[in-house]
C-alpha cells in the first residue's frame, strides 16, 4: 500500500474516534438538568459544548484533508470510493450538526426545570430547604471555579484550532508544491517538444524548397527536351520535302544528277553546322 492510501486510512481512523467522542458529549448535553443538578449541569453546559465544537471543527479538517488526498490516489476506483465516503462524511457532519443544536435545547429545556425546582424548594420551608441553601452557598464558590475552568477550557480548545489551522495551511502548502513541480515538469516537457517542432518545421521548410527547386529543373529540362526533338523533327522534315522536290526535278528531267550532288552536300553541311551549332 502507497503513502497516500495509508494517509487515507489514518484519517478514516481519526473520523471515527472523533465522531464516536462527539456522539458521547452530544449525549452528555442531551442529559444536562436531568439529574437535579440545574446550576452544576449548566457550568459543564460549556465545557461540552467547546468539546463537541472542537471534534465539529477536527472533522471539517478532515475532510479537506480527505479531498486534497483523493485527488492523489494511483487508481480510479480508489478515487471514486474516496469522493462516495467524502460525500458520506459530508452527511454524518451535518447530522451531527443537527443533533448538537437539538441537544442544548434539550439541556436548556431541563436546566430550566431543574432551577424552578430548586428556587421552590429554596423557597420553601422545612429541613430540606434549609439544606438547599447551605448547597446553594458552596455552589457559589463551586461557580467561579467553574468560571475559571471555562477560560481555561476556551483557552485549550483555541489553541487546537490553531494547531488545526497550521496543519491545514502546511498541507495546502504541501499540495502546492506537489502542483508546481508537475507544472515545472510539464514546461520542461513542453520546451523539448517545442524544439523537436522548430527542428521539424525547418526540415520541413527545406524540404519544400527543395521540392520546388526540383520542379523547375524538372520543367526546364523537359522544355530543352521538347525544343531539340521539336528541332530535329523540323530538320527531317525540311529534308523530306527537299528530297520529293529532286525527286521530282529529276523526273521531270529539268535537273541534272550533278546539280542533285551538289544541293545534297550543301544540305548535309548545313545539317552538319546545325549539329555543331546545338
């Protein structure tokens, strides 16, 4: 199992305590006033509550802890199963939240009971009302203790939220990090990737102009091509019809055979200056 599977697994861990430790306050508030004790129930009243608003705010921290480490799971499913219990957590928190607000209205209803029995008891006569006040005096110096017990409780559960809030900023800090160096190493990607495709772009660009170069060689030299066989073709027939005209003087016997040698080598010389000439 990677570290990141085992990071989900402690938080898991984590979740369930603190959500069993809430469970138990919430019970506890649900309680209050209940067993007599109006003026003890409702000093401890903030006591459990800081405790459940403390366990409130350790599970809110768990769940962004949750997501950031969802997100770096190796495989899909895993993924998936993280977001389906983040999403559970979500709907526990909010049940929690709820049964926490229905718990103090349940504590202030019973506290509220239990001090009217004790102001009418206190108000009463006979050997336990007396008992009652004397109780009543001990609960006042019970009640600054109390008092000093509060301080020292808000003190307690300010310095967890701020332990709370460093952890949470050090694993912003972490993710971060962990994005900026995928960031770096995609830019260093990018940037050899960009110079194989200068690299290909200026092949490319000779390539074409290669190409076109060859075309008009090709052209060029099929035009010199078309203009000597046009040429030579010219020549023989020039030479054809030069031979029918003889031909044709001899028959009709108004030319010598001597005047045809001597038209025949003046023609086969220029045939030859031609040639030379090309």
């Amino acid at each position: 199992m990677d570290e990141v599977s085992l990071a989900v697994e402690d938080v898991k861990r984590t979740w369930d305590q603190t959500v069993n430790h809430i469970q138990d306050n919430i019970k506890e508030i649900h309680c209050c006033g209940k067993s007599g004790k109006g003026i003890q129930d409702r000093n401890s009243l903030p006591r459990l509550n800081g405790a459940a608003q403390d366990g409130l705010a350790l599970l809110r921290s768990l769940q962004f802890r949750l997501d950031l480490l969802a997100q770096q799971l190796p495989t899909e499913e895993a993924v998936v199963t993280a977001h389906t219990m983040l999403n559970s957590w979500k709907e526990q928190y909010q049940g929690l939240h709820l049964s926490l607000r229905n718990a103090n209205l349940q504590a202030k209803d019973n506290i509220r009971a239990a001090a009217r029995e004790e102001r009418e008891l206190l108000l009463g006569g006979g050997e336990e009302s007396t008992i009652r006040r004397r109780n009543l005096q001990t609960k006042v110096g019970l009640k600054q203790e109390s008092a000093a017990e509060s301080i020292t409780e808000s003190l307690r559960r300010t310095r967890q939220l701020m332990v709370q809030e460093v952890e949470r900023s050090v694993s912003t800090l972490e993710t971060f990090e962990e994005s900026t160096g995928v960031l770096k190493k995609a830019e260093s990607e990018y940037k050899g990737q960009r110079s194989l495709l200068m690299h290909t772009r200026r092949l490319l660009s000779t390539m074409q102009r290669q190409d076109v170069m060859d075309r008009v060689i090709m052209v060029a030299g099929f035009v010199l091509f078309l203009s000597a066989v046009l040429y030579v073709v010219s020549k023989r027939i020039g030479l054809l019809a030069l031979q029918r005209k003889i031909v044709a003087a001899v028959k009709s016997g108004s030319v010598g055979l001597e005047d045809v040698g001597k038209e025949l080598s003046k023609s086969l010389s220029k045939d030859k200056l031609s040639h030379e000439e090309l």
